[in-house]
C-alpha cells in the first residue's frame, strides 16, 4: 500500500499487512539450527557502493520525490558476530553489529542538481543478510592491494579490516596501517566520522527499545531494510522514510530473526552488539588519524578465532575461485552461485548533464575563428607497406638421404631427461624415418608407465611424430630441415621441463619458508594468547586477592565494630543495674525514714494515751 505520493505508508493497517505478507515469505523450511553457529570477528566492514553491489536494483525515493542520481551509498559496518545458515532456496550470510548506511544523492525534476547541491541521508543497520549469490559476487571481485593476505582484504566491492591485527608482526602492522589510511581512512574519512559520532549519540542502536535494522539481499526481501515492531513505539519512527538505493523500509525483522536463530542466540547477538556499542561510544581517537580508531578499538575487541591464514586451507581439487571473507563461509570457499535472473543486474544509470549556455564571442575573436577553421585542408593518409628488406633467402635443402637399417637400441625407463636424450640420439644417429618412429611410440610408452598424468603434451607429441614417420618409406632418413626442427622441439621440451622443475623447486621452498612464517607467526601469536591470558588470570588472581583482603578487613572492621558495640551495650546494661540498685537503695532509706517517723508518731501516740488515761483515772478518783 502506498500514499498519495506513491511512497510506501507505514500507518497501524498497513504495518500488520506488512507482517502478514512476511510470515508468508519466510517459509516454513527454515528452521532453527540445532547448533548454535555464531562465530566472533570483530572486524571493520565496507561495501564501497551498494549499488554497484546489486547492480543498480532501483534508484529509489525521498520526500516522495524520485531520486535521480546517487552520487555515494557507502555501508560503514563494525562487526561483532557473523552465522552463516542453510535454507531452502540457499545460502545466506549474516553479519551483526554497528553499521551505516550513507548515501549522497540528487533529486528527479529538482533544483539540487542544477546548483550542484545534493542530500545526505544516514541509516543505521544492526545486521547485513547477504545471500549466496550476492556473497560470491563480492568475494570474487578484483583486488586493489595486498592480493596475498587472507586476514586483510582491499576489494572493488568489499573492505574487510580485523579490528585485532596483533597476530601480526610489527612490519607488518606498519605496512598494514599505511596501505589502510590510503586506501581506505581517507579516501572516506568524513564517513567514518560520521558514523562514529552516531555511534556515540545515546540514542542509537539500542537493541534492546529499537530492535533491529536489517538490510538484506534474502531472495524474499530483496534491497529491503526490515525494521523491528518495538520502532512503532519509539521516537525514531521516521527511520521508516524511504531513502536512496533501497527498494523498502518496513516491519518484519523480530519475525526474520526469529525464524533463523533460537533465542538464545538472539540474547547473545543483543549482549554483543550492547557492548560494541558501549566500547565505541567510551574509545577516543584521533579525528586526524582515524586508524586510531580500530587502534582504540583493539585493546577492548580481543579475538579468539584463529585468524584465515593461520587455518588449514579446505582440500581442494582445483584453484581457489574467491576470497575468504567470513570465517563462517570457509565451507563454500571453492562454490559459487550465479546470480539468478529475477534480480536482473543494471548498469549504471547515466544522468544526462545540463548544456551549457553558448560563449559569447566578440567580432574580432568570431573573424579569427573563421579565417583558421577555413585555411584548414583535410589530409588523406593512404596505407603504404613497410619497405621489404632487400636482402634475399634461399631455401633450405630438403633432400633426404637414404641410410642403413639399424637395430634401434631400448629406451632407458628411469626418467623424463634421458628418454628424451634416447630420442634425441636416435635422431642424431640418422636412422630411417620409420625406425625413428618405432623410436617415438616406444619413448611415449614409457613415459605413460612412468608419469601416467605429467607430461600430456609431450607424449602426444611424440604419439603424433609416431603417426607421421612410421608410415615413411623404409631407408630414407630425415632431411636436415626436419632434423633440426625435430631436434629443437625436443631442446624446447628439456629446457621447459627445466624451468618447471626450478619453479617448481623454487615454489616448494617459497611454500617451505611461508610456512614456516606462518607456524612461526602462529606460535608467536599462540604465545602472545597464552602471555595475555597469563596477564588477564594472573590480574584476575590479584583482583580476586584484592577483593578477598578488602572483604577479609571488612570482616574485621565488623568484628571491632561489634566488639565495640557490646563492650557499649555492657556498659549501659551496668550503668542501668547500677541506676536501678541505687534506685532501690533510696527507695529503702525512704521506706526507712518513713518507718521511723510513724514509729515516731505512734510513741507519740501511745504517750498521748497514756496521758490521757492518767487523766481519766485522776478524775475518777
């Protein structure tokens, strides 16, 4: 469904018919891979030119306005994590991490053109679907520079650069930097740049509230970039606007995941690309120098996959056909897939230039102009032979000469040089022409028993001379012409089996001292593994000391506190039985004094009593 504008429109309605039509693309043959296939390689990825990739699959739209001419499509990527996994139709390479895709281009009935501006758009990508046929096209693309490096590689349509270059040796690593800022940093420093400051931007790549950006060659979403449900909720919606070079923008990546990858593998896939993302948002480099950049990044991205050239190569039966650009893709490293008629490549699409305004020329200038253009006469310029040379040949002598028959002696069977050298002597030794032949069948059979592949001209050359001069008349010998020419023939096969030996002896110990480099260069590099894990245990062992003591002394403080805090809590408890003896001691005193004085007051009583009865006892009286 498109607006009025003929752009696609990604209202509510149209986003659920989007994930509709894409649980019906994804069949149901893809299954999720028992095993979990995730590789780590972190790596700097380019693709120069999408389009050129694709072959110019469509010019695409923005604002609603046809793009006419793109000027750059640049895929800047930092990969993480790559798979690669089996389906029906084929094949298709994955890689996750933190990419961007920029393009520079103008628009169709526009003024950009005219005034030579033109727009620049940016979007980020989490993950590259690269199927079969497009993974081919790139890995089978001419080299720019260093041919001979499997770990390094410097294409027409692909740049793929180990963040993690310590396995190799400083001279290396300088050459390496070098022909990287060349051929590469600067020729699209700004890019980088840019790339890296979106990185840095707290708002991007955020897996876990956005989902993913897939741009994908998958046979059912081909040049589409499939955009997870969660961006429906999220600010960055209007990511959703088309852009140069891409055919759609749309929903339906959390279903494309889900059908190729287990959860599991979805977590681990979120977890790497959140700390990518952490580590190139924390890095500092030089915007002068950007190789600082993969220089900052190294020190956090420590690979443990054992680099290509330190591999064994895959066994094979003829030349290797393409470069090895995934670890994950060495099982293909000798098929290639053509690239199918349904995505038809294009050329370049040619924009036609704006004429000029016509020079306006002055009289004076205008008469020159006439006067010259009509003294001009055209030349014809006949064909003339080169002038033969003067001097005059003569014929060789062709005459044969009869001769006797002769026993022909065995041929030698111990190897190539002196069969060769019995054929020669044969010929030397002017025997008949149909002894000679009997001479070249009986040398070309034993040299089947003895290289029964090698040397397949050479025995049909020799079946052929068999042919010719077999069949001669008997006591004739060769004339001196075919003699010489036979003679030569036979030189020319000695000196080449010569100069293939040397180069084969010479391949042998290039092949010799290469492998010897790269055991060497792969015990340097296992030692260098072996004294960074030692340095990362031996650190791990001192943090965990570190801790250890840290909590060994927080134990005692807690012990001193709460020794502390009972010697205190002793101390009051006295203090309070002290209060309250003393408490109860002048409670008694009190009960005590207060005993005395009722005491006190009943004498007094008793006395006043006493008294009274007296009295009483004296009135009686």
């Amino acid at each position: 469904m498109q607006n009025e504008n003929g752009d696609p429109d990604f209202s509510n309605q149209n986003k659920k018919e989007f994930e509709e039509d894409s649980n019906k693309n994804l069949s149901a043959d893809w299954q999720i891979p028992n095993q979990n296939r995730l590789i780590t390689n972190n790596m700097f990825f380019i693709i120069p030119s999408w389009s050129d990739l694709i072959g110019y699959d469509i010019l695409g739209s923005y604002v609603h306005k046809e793009v006419s001419q793109i000027l750059n499509d640049i895929i800047v990527f930092f990969g993480c994590i790559e798979c690669s996994i089996q389906t029906e139709k084929g094949t298709i390479h994955m890689i996750f991490g933190l990419g961007n895709y920029y393009t520079k281009f103008g628009l169709k009935h526009g003024t950009e053109l005219q005034q030579g501006k033109y727009i620049i758009d940016n979007k980020q990508l989490t993950c590259l679907v690269l199927s079969d046929f497009v993974y081919d096209y790139m890995a089978t693309s001419s080299n720019i520079t260093l041919q001979e490096d499997k770990d390094i590689i410097i294409a027409e349509n692909v740049i793929k650069i180990p963040i993690d270059l310590s396995f190799k040796s400083e001279g290396q690593q300088t050459m390496i930097k070098g022909i990287i800022m060349r051929n590469v940093f600067i020729p699209n420093k700004d890019i980088i740049l840019e790339t890296m400051n979106n990185i840095k931007a707290y708002d991007t790549y955020d897996v876990e509230n956005q989902g993913h950006f897939i741009l994908t060659t998958h046979w059912d979403y081909y040049n589409k970039i499939l955009v997870s449900n969660k961006l429906s909720k999220n600010i960055n919606e209007k990511y959703t606007n088309s852009t140069a070079g891409i055919r759609e923008i749309g929903y339906g990546a959390d279903e494309f995941l889900q059908k190729l990858l287990s959860p599991i593998e979805l977590k681990q896939i979120k977890e790497k690309i959140q700390n990518l993302k952490q580590i190139f948002s924390q890095i500092t480099y030089d915007p002068m120098y950007p190789y600082s950049i993969l220089q900052s990044a190294s020190m956090h991205l420590k690979s443990d996959t054992l680099p290509l050239s330190m591999q064994e190569p895959i066994p094979t039966s003829g030349p290797i056909q393409k470069t090895s650009i995934l670890f994950s893709a060495e099982n293909r490293v000798h098929s290639l897939v053509g690239w199918p008629k349904e995505f038809e490549r294009k050329e370049k699409p040619i924009v036609e230039k704006i004429e000029s305004p016509i020079p306006i020329m002055y009289q004076s200038n205008l008469k020159n102009t006439q006067e010259t253009s009509n003294n001009i006469n055209t030349t014809q310029y006949q064909h003339q032979e080169p002038a033969r040379d003067e001097k005059q040949f003569q014929l060789r002598m062709e005459k044969t000469e009869k001769v006797e028959v002769k026993s022909l002696p065995l041929p030698p069977r111990d190897n190539l040089e002196n069969i060769l050298d019995y054929v020669k002597n044969v010929i030397e030794q002017n025997f008949d022409m149909p002894s000679s032949g009997r001479a070249f069948g009986m040398a070309r059979d034993n040299l089947a028993i003895l290289y029964p592949v090698e040397h397949q001209k050479i025995k049909w050359e020799l079946s052929h001379l068999q042919n010719i001069y077999e069949k001669k008349e008997r006591f004739i010998g060769f004339s001196p012409k075919d003699k010489k020419e036979i003679l030569e023939k036979i030189d020319g096969w000695i000196k080449n089996i010569e100069e293939e030996r040397k180069l084969e002896q010479e391949r042998i110990a290039r092949e010799l001292i290469e492998r010897e480099l790269k055991e060497k260069e792969k015990r340097e590099w296992l030692e260098k593994n072996r004294l960074e894990k030692e340095r990362m245990e031996h650190e791990r062992i001192e943090k965990e000391r570190r801790r250890q003591e840290q909590i060994e002394k927080q134990l005692k403080q807690r012990e001193i506190a709460e020794k502390e805090r009972k010697q205190k809590e002793a101390l009051e408890k006295e203090k309070q039985e002290l209060k309250a003896v003393k408490d109860q001691i002048k409670k008694e005193n009190k009960r005590k004094k207060q005993e005395k004085k009722l005491q006190k007051k009943i004498k007094k009583l008793e006395k006043k009593k006493q008294k009274e009865q007296e009295r009483l006892e004296k009135l009686k009286k």
